[in-house]
C-alpha cells in the first residue's frame, strides 16, 4: 500500500502533566512522516485536523481516502493545503497540473475527485507537506508561491527571534473554509520562533520543522503557560499543538517552519498571548 495512515486523539491538559518524555513524543510528535514512495497521514482528534506527507520518486503517487474518512474520495468533505518542502514537483487536480517549486503552495477545495502528487526528478524529489480540515462549501484550487504571500517582518536580533512570517493560504489570498497555512522563516542569529507564545482556544495548529542542519535540532515549547513542556526535534519532524497549548520553539541554528491550523475563527491574530515573565 503506497497510503498509510494512524489516529491521535485528544488529550486533557491534566493528564499531559503526567507524561514522561517518551509517552509526550508519543502523542504530539511525528517524527518519520516522509517516506519515499508513500503518502502518510496522521488523523487527529483536535478539530479532525490531518496532517500528511507524500513524496513521489519512483512515480506519480495518488491521493486515496483513508478508513476514517468514510468516504469515496479524500476531499469529499475536505479542504487540502499543500506546501511543498522538497524540490521541483507537480500537483494534478482533476486534470489541471501546478507546478510546484520549493516552498509554494497549493489550496485544493472541497469536492476534488483525483489528486496526484509527481516529482520532476527522481534523484531530487519534491517533498508534499499536507494539511486537511473538515469543509463546508467548496472554494477554487488555488497556487501561491513564496513571493506572493503576504510577509510580516516580526521581532529583533536583540531577543534573537527576528523572523518573516509568509502568510499564503490565509483570508485575503485564499478563500477558505476554515485551514490556514503558512511560513516562518527565522533570520540568521536568531533562533526563537513565536515568542512572545500564546494560546488560541478556538484553534489547533501543527508546526512542522525544515531548513535545519542535519547536526541541529529544536527545542519545542508546549503546555499550559503556567505548565510547560519541551520536545527536541529534528528536521523534517512535526509536532501536534492542541487548542489549549502554547506552541514555540528554540533552535541551536535558525530555521524555517510550516504552520497549518485550523478551527472555529479563521481571524489570525485572534490568540491570547502569554507573557515572557509569567512562562512556567
């Protein structure tokens, strides 16, 4: 099977408390999600939000429904982002091909019968990060590359967390239902990302880390403000952010990383930040 899939349910912030380091990466950690030749999903139970991988190298690679979906096609009642963290490759969307350079991105609407994922060298393969939300109302397919996403310059050297936020499938360039995808580059020297942290109840969110030496790792923040925890990371590793926790990260080099949320507002700055002093 070129498809493969596991479920994470929801955990209460109480019984996060008691976790050990292994069971925490057991829950909120995904750590080989990208596998030559497969598509790979893991099912959440915080908002049905799915994250997904696929990376087609020694052909095209089809999107099929998985069991828990209950459906004939994947996007029968879902919304797809796709942002590619590979080399060059190609999406066909019912028939109609984009192209997909490093780092663009792809909004697939509610409704699509095929998708198919296909690299344009096998030696040097595109790498298709996906995340998918429950949808109700079918919105166009739709490309934004790097340089048309909407870019906000945010923090200093000084704190070491000066970063770009790429904005590209957000209101305003795409019309969704409820995901949103994006990047945050971080800009040598600085190393810490979303910092000031902060909650948003009515969202979760999925970070997934890239542009990170092979040597080098993240530091991962999650938890209550008043009850962190961390998780180290890795390249190409993704990590679950429930609705309640906060989500930010330190590297030992800087990075990029692929934020995908989703939920019950899709007003970005809708988020209750935590303050620096007050972390616990």
């Amino acid at each position: 099977m070129s498809t493969t899939y596991e479920t994470r349910y929801a955990s209460n912030p109480k019984a996060v408390k008691e976790l050990d380091t292994q069971q925490l990466r057991e829950e909120f950690l995904i750590e080989d999600l990208f596998q030559d030749d497969k598509i790979k999903w893991v099912y959440t139970h915080y908002d049905r939000y799915m994250a997904g991988s696929a990376v087609p190298v020694k052909g095209p690679l089809t999107l099929e429904a998985i069991d828990p979906l209950k459906a004939e096609h994947f996007s029968d009642r879902r919304e797809i982002g796709v942002i590619n963290v590979g080399e060059s490759g190609h999406v066909r969307v019912d028939g109609e091909s984009y192209a997909l350079a490093h780092k663009d991105a792809l909004y697939i609407g509610k409704g699509v019968k095929e998708v198919v994922f296909e690299s344009e060298n096998a030696d040097h393969p595109a790498k298709f990060y996906m995340n998918s939300a429950p949808a109700h109302k079918v919105y166009p397919t739709k490309k934004t590359s790097l340089d048309e996403a909407n870019k906000l310059e945010l923090g200093s050297l000084e704190t070491a967390n000066h970063r770009t936020v790429n904005q590209m499938i957000i209101g305003g360039i795409v019309e969704t239902c409820q995901l949103q995808m994006g990047m945050t580059e971080l800009k040598t020297g600085s190393v810490w990302n979303t910092m000031p942290p902060h909650v948003h109840d009515r969202r979760m969110e999925i970070y997934l880390y890239i542009d990170l030496p092979e040597d080098q790792a993240v530091c991962h923040f999650m938890g209550q403000p008043h009850e962190t925890r961390h998780i180290w990371m890795r390249k190409h590793q993704a990590v679950i952010s429930p609705p309640w926790s906060i989500h930010a990260g330190s590297g030992t080099s800087n990075y990029t990383f692929v934020w995908g949320m989703a939920g019950e507002n899709l007003d970005y700055t809708d988020m209750d930040v935590a303050k620096i002093t007050e972390l616990r």
